[in-house]
C-alpha cells in the first residue's frame, strides 16, 4: 500500500497497510457547448456531487473558450519570420504566426514547430488547436491555467465546502515514441510532483527514483476518459485518490530550460541548421 | 461519452451517449516478494477475480524477478567503452558495462545515460534498477516483456475464460518536464494506440489528433496506484474500460529511429561531442 495516497473520505493522510486502494473516475456528461464568459464552474458544480480530495480535470479546450482565447485566421499578418518557417512547413503563415505569438523560442521548425512556451511548457504548435473550434478561427491555450484552476477551485469550496484538486489538461506529444498522451497544463490544489527522496526500497536502500510526476499519471488518464472530438467529455472527476494539498505549485514540473540536455541537442541542431 | 471506450460487461464495442463512464481501479494487495521461477500469474490469479475487459497492470520489476534478469555486479568486467563513460558519470564502470550490454545505441552519455535498448524502447540507464534489489545485484528490464504479458494473458484466459488485457509497466523519465511517469514496456490484448483518424470534432471538422498513446495513460496511472518502494504494489487492476483486443501489437508505439528529430539532434550533438 502507498502510504502518501489514500482511499477514504476523512481527513487521515495515511492508510494502514492492509487496506486495498480503490479509485474510481467518472466523466462529466451533459456539459453544453461553452463560449467566452460562461460560467464553466458553475456548469460543473451543477453536475457533480464533490466530495473531499476529488480530483476535477477540465480539457484546456473548454477553458480557452471560456476565456475567449479565440482567433481568427483572417485577422492575422504573418511577419517575415512566419512565411520562412511556414514555407518550410508547408502551411499557412498566418497560423505560423499565431504559434510564434504565443512562444518564446523555437526549438524545432521542421518537420513541425516544436515550442517553448511562455512559462516554459513545450509543445508542438504551441498547443494551438483548429479542431472544436468554428472553421477559420484558432484556439490558443489558456493564458494562464494555473490561475484558473485555482479560481475553480476556490468556487468550488466557496459553494461546497469541498477540498477539490483541479487540473487543466491537454494532449500532447512526446518524445521517443508513437502517439500523444495527456499531461496536466495547470493545476491547483496538489503538487505535481511526489518526491520518494529518503524513502526505502524493499531491500531498505534509499530509493533512486525520486520524483515521480504524478499529476501528469493522473491528467493522461483524465485525458484517455474524456475522448476527443463530438463524442468527448471535456471534464472528469477521479476519486479516491489522496493528493490534494492547499497549494499552487505547478511550475515545478517545468525542467529548467538550461538544464535540459534535450533542449541543448535541439538549440545545437537549430544553430547547425540555420 | 467516447464511443470508442465501454463502460459495461458484455461485449458490445459502443455504448449509448447518454451513459455516464465510470472506471474502478485497484491495486492487488498481499503479493509475496517473488524470486526467479514463481508462478506470478498464479499468484495474481489467487488474489483477483477477474471480469471481461479488466485491464491488469504489473510492474516491470517483479516480471524480472520471476524471469531471473539479475546480475550480480561484482561478476562485471568493465570494456574500455564502459570505463571512459563511468568516468564521465562518476559512475562505476560496472555498471555502465550493464547499461552497455542491455542497448543498441547510447544517445547521450552524461550527465546522464540515455539509451536506445533493443527493440527501440529510450530509457535512462538502459532502465536497470538498483532499488527493490539486494545490494550489489543490478535488475535488467524484462528480455520481452510482451511475450510475457501474452503468456500472462493466455493463463488467464485458460483458468478464468475471462479476456483481460496486460500490461509490463516502468517508471521513466522525459524531455521537458521534471519527474517520472509510469509508461508500458509491454503489453497483449490492446492496441497501445487509439487512432482519431476520420472522427470528427465538435464543430464536424476533421480531427487533428490522430493517435492517442492509451496504453501509457493507462500505464502511468497504473503506476501512480502502484506506489515505490517498500510500500508499493506491483499489480494494479483497471475496471470499466473497454479497451481490449485480440491482438499484440504493442511495438507500434515505439517511433522509428530514422523519423525521430529529437533522436536526431542527439545523434548530432554526439558526434560533435566526441
């Protein structure tokens, strides 16, 4: 039994070791079509009954409607920089210019535009998105998840008195292999990371494995519930599962950027390329 | 509701829109600590009573264990490659000797080992584990782990009738972001991809994301529950999703060498390093 989770409903940090973890997750169905300035905690709050330590995970998509984060293609000027690039690309530079727009350095520009964004997500496109959206226009990420997050969160203790863990997740590429995998944008309400530092192995040696990301264990399988496109449900609930602490730590995810080896093979590469 | 995922215990693939999807999870408790040859799936048996469609989540560790991946490192002869990286890494060659036999390909050597083992998987130190082993012995990755999940599945299957999927999970690290997640090694009875191809979003525009990596949304979720170290659990149960197949197919998830950029840019920042 990991004693840092949890499975019950009152307020004991740790579980005795004989007792089994049980989890269950549950889509939010029924969410309308949202569009800027919609109440979307509010919309949640009257489809479920929090309880303690729930964890709420809201696709990015829903949250970047609701603050407007929309625009349209049209009204956008590609400066030099997005016709070079996008020449490469083969694609349209005014998109091109969307996604500069919102990063602050380029790491990869072909075969797809690899981003840092500001805050230092990395992300291909940065993370903008011309599905679920009207044709013609772009959604871009939220400004600033994490701040939303908490904002749900304290809405939804102000209404039920619930601690309730919010995250905002998005589906992502990675590295090494196939296919894209959701992982958490902004969070409020746990820390991202747990750290094993100082616990012991089976054998009682000091763990090696140190940091585990488990907001990012838990925003993947939010991500694989919700579905994408006119069948999905843009909003889970996860229960069972003991993280929540009364913080807003989320940047701690974000390696450094100069401490990347990654990063420095791409701005190595970059540099030999152009 | 996502179409494609099945929240019930018959065998229809579709479920109506309007049905909520709910998932239990949870971890099988009581396992003894496992040597080379136990009957690990008999174990697992005793302690489950499985349903139709379970997803049935093991750690990559106690499957070594059975299959006897273990070397003892006072029996390594360190090659002249192994010492001039140890030293880079302030490593004992030993160990990097180990790191070396287990890959095709190292893509960085310091500050930390990252490799490509045979098969494909990219790993740091070829994911040979000093933790949750005596002191002075290393343990290797399983040599197939999706061999050892079909076998898994096959026994299963034979002494219940009832068809599970099974994963081999590892807990690994990735570019960009601080922390490990759990990913599957391994896997028989799904596709660890999840194609969108053809779907449509909410607007009836056709889907950009085309391949959702499910397996390691499973995989790391899995692990989450799984825990470290001497409070952990090596075998996790996931109810209510309909993702299994008749099939094993689990190396589609790893990306072709030649069409990965970042392996590229490694692979470049390497040769102009040494």
């Amino acid at each position: 039994m990991n004693a840092i989770l949890y499975n019950g409903s009152d307020d004991k940090r740790f579980v005795p070791e004989e007792s089994q973890m049980r989890i269950e997750a549950f889509t939010i169905d029924g969410l309308p079509l949202v569009g800027e300035g919609d109440d979307l905690a509010g919309m949640i709050l009257d489809r479920v009954d929090f309880e303690n330590y729930d964890i709420l995970a809201i696709a990015s998509t829903v949250v970047s409607k609701v603050e407007g984060r929309v625009r349209e293609i049209s009204e956008i000027t590609p400066s030099d920089e997005a016709q070079r690039i996008a020449q490469k690309l083969d694609e349209d530079p005014r998109f091109v210019e969307a996604v500069l727009d919102e990063c602050e350095e380029v790491l990869i520009e072909a075969p797809f535009m690899l981003v840092r964004r500001r805050g230092g997500h990395v992300c291909v496109s940065a993370g903008i998105d011309r599905s679920n959206i009207e044709e013609g226009k772009l959604l871009m990420l939220p400004k600033n998840p994490s701040q939303t997050a908490a904002a749900i969160r304290s809405r939804i203790f102000e209404e039920t008195g619930k601690k309730v863990t919010v995250l905002i997740t998005d589906t992502n590429g990675r590295a090494f292999r196939v296919g894209q995998t959701g992982i958490a944008i902004g969070a409020s309400g746990m820390r991202p990371l747990l750290n094993w530092v100082g616990r012991f192995d089976l054998f009682g040696n000091v763990l090696t494995v140190t940091n585990e990301a488990i907001i990012d264990e838990i925003a993947g399988f939010a991500n694989l519930l919700m579905g994408e496109g006119d069948g999905g449900t843009p909003a889970v609930v996860i229960r069972g599962l003991r993280v929540f602490e009364d913080v807003d730590v989320f940047s701690d995810i974000i390696r450094d950027e100069n401490e990347d080896v990654i990063i420095a093979a791409l701005r190595q590469m970059k540099s030999r390329d152009t």
